[in-house]
C-alpha cells in the first residue's frame, strides 16, 4: 500500500507531457542544497558538459525529462555519490532515496524496476565485483592471470548475463543490458592491461591478456556503440589496441618503421610526425583508425573523441579532430552537436581572455633567479606553482582544484604564480589552456636554461631530480617558507602553510 501511495504522490507532480520522453521523478529524504544531477553519457565515461541539473523541492522532490524516444543509459549523481540507470520511452522512472547514503537506499519504483535492479546489482554499479577489483592482481604472473583471472572473469559476467537472461523483461532490454555488461568487462580488461605495462613485448602479461580480450570481443555494430555507451568506447580501446601492435612491430623491426608507418597513417612520415608532436598520440590513433574500424565505427570514434577533448577545454586538438570528421564525413549528424560545443568553447575563452586578474608575464622579462621570479611580489605571500601543460598530475591539479584554492584566499594578502616549464615551444598552447580554463594568477614561461637557474636556487644542487609538478610558497618578506609544499588537492594542509606564510 505504501508503495501505490508513493506512486501516485510521485505522479501527481507530473504526469502531462510523458509520452515517449525519458523521465526520472524522484524524492530525497534529508535534502541538501545540491542539485541532483543527470549525466547522458556519449560513451562510456562521463562528461560534464553532458550533464542537467535538477534542485530537489522542499520536500525533496526533483525531476529530470529529457526529449528522446530512444532507450538510454544514465548516471544520476547526488553528493557525489551515483547510479547507474536504465531510462525508457514512456516508462518513468519513480525512485528514492536517503541524501546521505544513495547506494544502499535508492529504490526503484513502477515498470522501471526490474531492469533497474538488475542494473543496479551489476557491476556497473557494484564495485565489490571481481572485474571492478583488478588492480588487486597488478603482480599476477601472464599464466595466473590468463588461466585463474580470467575464466574467473568470464564466470562472473556469465552469472550476470544469465540472470538478465532469465528476468522478467522484454528482450530488447535483455539485449541492451548484456551488451553494455559485456563491453564494461572488455573496456574494464583493457584498462587493467595498461595498468600493467611497463614492457613493450609480445611476452608480458599486458599483450597476452590484451590479445585474449580483443579475440573474445567482436567490434559493437552500428546498433550496439549507438545504444550501449561502454560499446562505444569499446571503439577505443580497440583502435589503442592496433596502434599498440603497431608499436610492437616497429620495435622488432626498426629499420621499416617509416614505410610502415606511412602506410598504417596514410601520409608521409614526416608529416606523421609533424601532427603527432603537434596534437599527440591520440591524433596518430585517430589517424589510423580507418585502417581499422569500417566507416560508421570511425565516424563514431573521431566523434567521441573530439567530444572528449571539447569536454577537456583542449580546444586546438578538438578542432582539429572536427576538421578531420568533417573532411571524411561531411553528412554526418555529429557535426552539428560537435560544432555548437566548440563554439560555445571558443566564446568562453574570448571572454576569458578579457578578464584582468590573468596576467602574462612579457616573454623578454628578465628572469635567471629564483630572486628575479619573486621579486614583483614583495610584501605578499606567494605560492609558486611549478607545471607544465604537458605534465598531467600538473594540468589535473589545475583543472581540478585550482578554483577552490583560489576561493579560500579570496581578498587576502596572496599572489598565486604558474612557473610554466618550456619543453615544447608551444606559446600558443600555453596561453590556451590558461584562459580557457580561466587560470587568474601570474603566469611565466621559462626555458630549459632558465629553469635549470631557478632549480639550482631551490634545491642548492644539480643533483635532485627536478619534480613536475612542484610546489613553493615564500612569506610576505620574499623568503623561502615552504620549498616542498602541498599541492591544491590537499586542500586544509596546503591552507594552513600559506596561512603560516601570511603571519610570518
């Protein structure tokens, strides 16, 4: 009884205009003041800019409709917790839950509850599954892990996909379930692989395993990568898989490396190399993938990935990639929702661009000290951020947690400085990815030479090896007050040196 009643009070939020729209109409028991928020994922990883938001009511109603009259995967995030989900066209999906503990107190209510509990009791949402687990086997030998992970593996998606199998749903949704269960576990396998390789040969654990999935896992049809997410990234690892062969082959054979290589990209080696040290490796994937994929699994993959790399505000490198989509295929229906975004990216950069409190230092500023680097900022606190766009636990850092940083010393007495390490002349990218990502602070950019002077200051040796990312913080007098210090994720302990440095 309790169950119809909570039905009907959900319906009588809204029940006009379900049709065959997807829709989430969902209550929070002890609300915060976080909205929940629906991701609508591509492929299988999530993207922000694919993400809606709904503010639960005061009593902890929300609700999600989205225009779509096909059968889509969904992640439904919460205080940083999150669900897996199944939403079909007319078939709402009433849930609820308790704020503080989403995993073990969102229940599923009406049509939309048996595939959703087999979803929810998968390991798309169970991480106390084996395949979610691999990394307890990183040190397994190539034979334990092809004749006891993996078989243990395959049982385990076997018992999952036998449980789908014998539900009471339609088959369509019997389908869709098992092949976005069945690639999870592929993408899953692969990740490991790489987890794992620390040896380009044919001999390791990686490439054994690696090859034993990609034999096992047949390339998702247009049908599977359009309705499954995990499908669709499975185009990936696939194309990383050759790419990695190609790798191999080039190892054992060096000497036709070049004619190989222009042969696997379609163009001379030169400008191979040209667009791989522009771009980077991805582009050479992305390049070889029509050796690879038939046409609709590359049109896919070019889509993906520039949808990716406009969700990572790498701006030049989506471009491109949606030069290359558009070259190769210029009716595709990608194009439109791929242009919009860069688009939208390039106006938040010209905006960007504008604000004031991003200052570039000029490229002829003298600076061949530690003391020539400090010296504007005298009488001010000051944390040195030692990166570069090239460097990646430097760049998550900055896009992950910068923002914070800077709003817990808002208006206090501190200048943040990005000591940028100028490894691959690339000015433009540099000053990209600092208004782009809307980087307030000082910003420099020194050459090998003149870093080398600024580390020899810091470290009064030439025989420690030089850190990326690394962390300074001088006190309001210009000295030295931490020259190892915490980096923007650790969030309180880094606060309170710059604290120290303040009251010094």
């Amino acid at each position: 009884m309790k169950k119809v009643l909570l039905i009907i009070a959900f319906a009588s939020l809204t029940l006009s205009g379900i049709g065959q729209t997807l829709n989430i109409i969902g209550k929070v028991k002890n609300p915060s003041a976080q909205s929940a928020e629906l991701n609508i994922p591509f492929d299988g990883a999530y993207h922000q800019s694919n993400s809606i938001y709904s503010k639960p009511n005061a009593k902890g109603g929300f609700r999600f409709s989205l225009r779509k009259a096909k059968p889509k995967f969904v992640t439904l995030l919460y205080k940083q917790q999150e669900r897996y989900l199944l939403l079909m066209p007319g078939e709402p999906l009433y849930l609820n839950f308790d704020a503080g503990d989403m995993a073990s107190t969102l229940h599923v209510i009406g049509k939309a509850k048996t595939y959703n509990e087999l979803l929810l009791k998968s390991a798309l949402n169970d991480q106390s599954f084996l395949i979610n687990k691999l990394s307890d086997n990183k040190k397994w030998s190539a034979d334990s892990l092809l004749n006891i992970m993996l078989p243990d593996v395959n049982a385990e998606l076997n018992t999952s996909l036998k449980a789908i199998n014998k539900s009471n749903t339609t088959k369509a949704i019997k389908v869709l379930l098992s092949t976005e269960l069945k690639y999870y576990y592929a993408n899953q396998l692969m990740a490991f692989t790489r987890s794992i390789m620390f040896k380009n040969s044919r001999q390791t654990a990686w490439k054994k395993v690696e090859d034993a999935v990609v034999n096992a896992t047949p390339l998702p049809n247009t049908a599977q990568f359009n309705a499954s997410p995990q499908a669709s990234t499975y185009l990936h690892e696939y194309t990383l898989h050759q790419f990695k062969e190609i790798g191999l082959l080039i190892r054992e054979k060096p000497t036709g490396a070049k004619s190989l290589i222009e042969q696997q990209m379609g163009m001379p080696y030169d400008t191979a190399m040209s667009l791989g040290n522009q771009y980077g490796e991805d582009y050479l994937l992305a390049a070889i993938s029509h050796k690879y994929l038939p046409q609709n699994a590359e049109e896919r993959l070019l889509t993906n990935m520039t949808l990716h790399y406009i969700d990572t505000k790498n701006l030049k490198f989506a471009k491109r990639l949606q030069q290359d989509l558009s070259a190769n295929f210029p009716n595709s229906p990608y194009l439109k929702i791929s242009g919009e975004r860069i688009l939208a990216l390039e106006k938040t950069m010209a905006e960007n661009e504008k604000n004031k409190d991003i200052v570039f230092i000029p490229a002829d500023t003298k600076i061949t000290s530690l003391k020539d680097l400090i010296a504007p900022y005298k009488g001010k606190a000051v944390y040195v951020d030692i990166w570069g766009t090239w460097c990646g636990p430097c760049v998550q850092e900055i896009v992950e947690h910068s923002a914070q940083l800077k709003t817990k010393f808002k208006d206090k007495n501190v200048v943040f400085l990005y000591l940028e390490m100028d490894y691959n002349k690339d000015t433009a990218k540099w000053k990209e990815f600092v208004n782009i990502h809307n980087l307030t602070g000082y910003h420099v950019r020194a050459s090998q030479t003149e870093m080398e002077n600024i580390w020899i200051d810091l470290l009064n040796t030439r025989n420690v090896p030089r850190l990326f990312p690394t962390y300074v913080i001088f006190d309001t007098h210009g000295n030295l007050s931490d020259k190892n210090a915490k980096r923007p994720s650790d969030g309180e302990l880094l606060y309170s040196q710059i604290e120290a440095a303040l009251n010094k």
